[in-house]
C-alpha cells in the first residue's frame, strides 16, 4: 500500500494541501502556522527539561496534534470557552496562555498559571475562557457544557469548544452531556481528538465503530470528521460548528482524525506498539504539511517562515529562563492557600 | 417568626436566594415541573422560568459535571440528587472536580455549588434509597457539608450555603420534611460552620446532627428522669466542624457520645471521637462512645430496619452505659 493510500486508511476524510485555500484570510493561515510552531518548541522544551527531571510527574506531550488547538482555537472569538485534558499545553497556548507563565507552573513555581499547584495536567486560566485541563480522561465534559449552557442563560454570546480524545468519547458524561446539549440547544462544540490509542490501548481493540463522528446521530447533533493533520480543515470545520453554536442552533460533534506518534508521556517508550507501522506519517507532519503549503502554494517566503520559528523559539528560551531564574518556589505557608474561597483556612 | 415545615423552610430559602440573585439556578431529576420528588421546589418553575429551574435527564455525572461548569462561569448552581445513594454516580465531578479546582489551579476560579442531598432512612426504601453517605466527604477537602436538623436551620444555613464561594453538600434527612418549626422572618442566615447547643447539660454531652438531633433531645429527656443530665451539640456542619463548642461543652461534662444514623464503622463519628481525643483527652473522664447503624445495608422489612437504625432507646442505652461505668 502506498503511503498515500494508508493516509486515506486512517483518514478517509484527507484532504491534501495542494491548492490555495482562499476562503480563509492568509493572516490567520500564517497565524495558525505560528501557533502550531510555538506548541511544537514548547513541547519539545518540556521533553527535555522533563528528562533532566525539572518537570516532575507526568507530561503528556501535544506532538503532531498542532493542527487540531492551532485550527480550532483560531475559530473563536476572545471571551469563548475551552476546556482541555490531560494532554492540553497545546490547547492553552493555541488560545492565548503566555508560555512563561505555562513553563512557571510546569516548574512548580508561584508565579505558575497555577501557582505551583496544578502542573502539567490542570493548566487553566479562567478569566480567559481557559476552564482548564484535567487528569481524568472525559471529566472536562461536564464543565464544558455547563460553560455553554452558562453562556445561554446569560445571552452573552459565547460559545464552549471542548476538547477531548478517543478515550473520553467511552466514557458516560460523553454521552450524557451531548443529550443535554442537543436537548438544550447549548452553543458548544465537542471536538474529538481521536488520536487512535487510549495509553497502551488502541481504540480498534476496544470500540467497533472508530467514527466517533458518528455517534452524533443518535443525539440529533451535526457530526463531522476532519483531517486533524489538516490545519485550514480543522479550522474550517470549527469555524462552521462555532458559528452554528453562535447562531443558536446547538452543539456540533467533530472528530479530529490524526494519530499519535509519541508516547502517551514522555517516559512511555510504547514498547506495546509496532512503531514500524506508522513510518508513513513522519512525511505528514502536520507543521511541515502546512509549512510547505504556505512556501509552495501560497508563496510565502523562506525568511518568512524562518521569522516565524526563530520568534517562538525565542519566546520558549524566555520562558524557561523566567521559569528558572526569576520564579519562586512556593513555600510552607502557601500549602493550605487556595483551597477554600476568600483566604478562608480549613485545617 | 412564622411555623414552617421543613420542607418550607427550604422552598422558602430557595426562592428568597433566587429573587435576591439571578445567577442562582436550581437542576435535578423533577426539579421543574414535578416540584421536586419531595415537593421542595414546587412553584419555583412558575415564578422563575425554564431558564433558572432545569429538569434534566437522569444523567448524575452528566448534569454533575455541568453545575461544576455553571459555577467556574459565574452562575450559582443548586442541583439535586434526588436520594443521597445515587451520589455515587457524580461522584467524579464532586471530589475531582468541584472539590479540587480552586486548589489545583491556583485559587483562580469560583465554585458556588450547592448539592442538596435528600438522605437517611426510615420509610422502607431499603438498601438503594436509605443511605447516609456524608462522612465520604469529610475526607475530601476542598468540600463543605451541612447538615441542618429544624427548618429555621434549614433555612439559615441553606441561605449560607448558597452564598458560599465553596462547593457545599447540603443533606436534607427525607423523615424530616414535614417536621414544623418556628422559623425567624425577614432574611434570616445561618454562618456555616458554627455548632448549635439545643440543650444544655452537665453530665453527658452528646454530640450529632440532622435527624438524630430529635432522638437525641427524646433520649435526654428520659434521662432527666433518670437524674441524668445530657447536652445536646447540633452540629449543623460536619465540614469544617466546630470542634470548639465541642470541646468547651466536654471540658464542662467529661463525657462524650457522638450519635449519627449513618453506619458506625467509617460514620464521621469516628473522626470526631479521634479529634475529641487528640485535642482534648485530658477532659475526658470515660471513653468516647458512638452510636450508629448497624454495619449493614438498611434492610426492608420494617422491624428489622427499626433494629438496624439507631433511636432515642438506643442513645439513651448508650448514655446509661457511660455514665455507669458499664463499658
């Protein structure tokens, strides 16, 4: 089988990145690529810093799932709500959280989004929209749709994109929150990361219908698949889910078709796995997919997309140097803070 | 002052808190139109509208998850979970979310949450619907439980509740719905947190809550007879507790019984007599004592459910014991 030809396998819906997408304005093209840059330097600096140990626990890495926060994220509008999961640096800083204050917390300092407190897998920033990632996988379901059903009940506007993988979509809340959604008309946007293995388990094993798009039908919900190495696809799949939400005509269930390459965390050698089977998709990066669209198709420049890379690297480099050199630890005195509102100290 | 049931107390708390603020919305199964399986929210729909009372599905971890997501947003959830055994099944969304998101993202988000919770026993409904789970949450921090026991505390403390920034869990004891009180008029709160003395002694203290309040005060009572002279301490809140009064009362009495319908083993009295010990041993003139269900599901059958469940011969039993040196 040609690798073509596996590409279409594992996403039927492959569209390939050969014509200049003119629907969609060549700023947010470029910013898309920008964003998928950034996560890509980012993720690869925790990799690092997590095998010298300066990251502790577990860091669940974002690599080759770029397009999916960068093309979604880009679909809203500020003020509009996301939640994450365990593997959400990249959605955070596709919707804006500042890298230094992300390589704080993965650092365990103060000054950290979370103040030390949450680390790799609850990074949140609420008064952005950010309602945060969570270690247990499809418990962001819940709050997701609580945010639209939120934003209905004050008329203000917003919409909910709630992110969420292979696994989640086994889960209960799944099922139950896309039923309230659709009953309730809410404005959100179930997006289905269907990176095709839950840790060690690859979803086939497990479920006998792998279009999770599909399971949008019994709801009464629009359900599509997109190409999620696809950046502009993604975008363009979100930004009509977005709009539709907006418009007050209810959830959307999207299923991000991609696949992982890495371990499920930094540490997992994925020796459960034939790696020999996925050489095929190193040539589909989804960043040098893009990258070669912008150069090839649209004409951007060399020097362009070198700007592009030199600046997030620069902006990663600042970021590990504040988290290293200019954060605090938090202290003794910090350990009861936060846990009940208002200072209040339940001992 | 007026007379309420409790069942009134809390409706009127309700719509009282929802009139003063249109960020609180009630959701549940029959919350809406029905009025609640035990009638609590009846009329709430009519005054205030789809928008702010929401039947749901019965989808506890669904509509769970969704108050948790109201709340991080800046509405005030009130949801039910319509008996106290099903909590079970929002139990991810109460302790891993609702619990911990203030904490585990730095302080920087709100979570003005109020589960009510219809809980205990004593109508033969068993196994799946008699349950008394509040000490489950007593090990999970972050969290605040209320257990009022007359519906002027019913009242007060579900006003409290409400305006609370904290997740609360708010067991209202099914048996007690139609117990009338006289409940104070105007807007009437109740601080979280602080211990009620609803009968003073000088012999024994004894220390419970909700229900068991009443079969407590009837326990006393028949050891007044007896020359036996009890205190009584509602708690009201389990979490944070006020050890406080409890400790000032046992400085007074030296003797300790701490009473509550859940199961003995693992009910939050066991915490409670590990406090009184550890802080205040040296008040104590005789073992701690509790009184609790039998360490078994609530059976069905009526006279089996009266031996499982604790009651004011019980208590008294128990208090005799105690002050005789029997144990």
């Amino acid at each position: 089988m040609s690798d073509i030809e596996k590409i279409k396998e594992l996403i039927p819906c492959f569209v390939p990145m050969e014509e200049k997408v003119d629907d969609i304005p060549m700023e947010k093209q470029v910013n898309m690529f920008r964003t998928m840059c950034l996560i890509r330097a980012f993720e690869e600096r925790v990799r690092d810093l997590w095998l010298q140990n300066k990251i502790r626990g577990l860091a669940h890495l974002y690599v080759y799932a770029e397009a999916i926060a960068a093309g979604a994220c880009e679909a809203l509008e500020p003020g509009d709500y996301i939640t994450s999961t365990h593997r959400g640096h990249g959605h955070a800083l596709a919707r804006g959280a500042e890298p230094r204050l992300m390589m704080a917390e993965l650092l365990g300092k103060r000054e950290g989004y979370n103040r030390g407190k949450g680390g790799s897998m609850h990074i949140a920033d609420v008064s952005a929209g950010i309602l945060g990632a969570t270690g247990i996988v499809g418990s962001g379901i819940g709050p997701a749709t609580g945010a639209a059903l939120s934003a209905k009940i004050k008329k203000d506007g917003k919409v909910s994109l709630c992110f969420f993988g292979d696994g989640a979509s086994n889960q209960g809340p799944f099922f139950e929150c896309m039923n309230m959604a659709a009953a309730w008309n809410l404005p959100i946007i179930f997006l289905c990361e269907n990176n095709f293995w839950g840790i060690g388990t690859e979803l086939n094993r497990i479920t006998k219908n792998t279009n999770i798009y599909e399971r949008s039908i019994g709801f009464g919900v629009p359900g599509v698949q997109v190409d999620g190495f696809n950046v502009l696809e993604v975008y363009r799949a979100v930004k009509k889910a977005v709009d539709r939400a907006r418009a007050g005509d209810g959830p959307t269930l999207i299923e991000a078709r991609f696949m992982r390459i890495e371990g499920h965390h930094s540490g997992d050698t994925q020796a459960y796995r034939d790696l020999s089977s996925i050489k095929f998709l190193y040539d589909f990066d989804p960043i040098l997919r893009m990258q070669k669209y912008l150069t090839e198709v649209c004409g951007i420049t060399t020097e362009t997309i070198d700007a592009i890379r030199s600046e997030v690297n620069k902006l990663i480099d600042e970021a590990v140097s504040y988290a290293e050199n200019e954060c605090t630890e938090p202290s003794q005195s910090d350990l009861y803070e936060d846990l009940y509102a208002n200072g209040e100290i339940v001992l | 002052m007026s007379v309420m049931t409790v069942r009134e107390a809390i409706n009127s708390a309700l719509a009282e808190e929802m009139r003063r603020d249109p960020s609180v919305v009630l959701m549940g199964c029959d919350v809406a139109l029905k009025g609640g399986p035990f009638g609590v929210t009846l009329g709430l729909l009519k005054e205030f509208g789809p928008e702010r009372v929401y039947d749901t599905p019965i989808s506890e971890p669904g509509f769970t998850g969704i108050g948790v997501g109201l709340a991080a947003t800046g509405i005030r959830p009130v949801i039910e979970i319509m008996f106290c055994d099903w909590v079970t099944l929002a139990m991810d969304q109460i302790v891993n979310m609702a619990a911990k998101m203030r904490y585990m993202f730095g302080g920087k988000v709100n979570m003005p949450i109020v589960f009510r919770i219809p809980f205990g026993a004593g109508g033969g409904q068993a196994a799946q619907h008699s349950q008394s789970l509040e000490a489950w949450f007593n090990h999970v921090p972050g969290l605040k439980i209320v257990v009022p026991s007359t519906p002027a505390d019913y009242k007060g403390l579900l006003k409290a509740a409400i305006r609370d920034d904290n997740p609360v869990l708010f067991f209202e004891h099914k048996r007690n719905y139609m117990l009338k009180g006289e409940v104070p008029s105007g807007d009437y709160i109740k601080p979280l947190g602080k211990a009620d003395i609803k009968r003073s002694g000088a012999d024994v203290t004894i220390v419970t809550y909700s229900s068991m309040v009443f079969s407590s005060l009837e326990a006393a009572e028949a050891l007044e007879k007896e020359g036996i002279d009890c205190e009584v301490i509602d708690l009201c809140t389990l979490l944070p507790l006020d050890y406080d009064t409890v400790l000032a009362s046992i400085a007074k009495t030296n003797r300790v019984v701490v009473v509550h319908e859940a199961q003995k083993r693992g009910g939050i009295g066991s915490d409670i007599v590990a406090e009184i010990v550890e802080r205040g041993f040296d008040l104590l003139d005789a073992p701690p004592l509790r009184v609790g269900a039998l360490n078994i599901p609530v059976p069905y059958n009526e006279a089996l459910e009266k031996m499982c469940l604790p009651d004011a011969g019980k208590i008294a039993e128990c208090v005799r014991k105690l002050v005789n040196n029997q144990i």
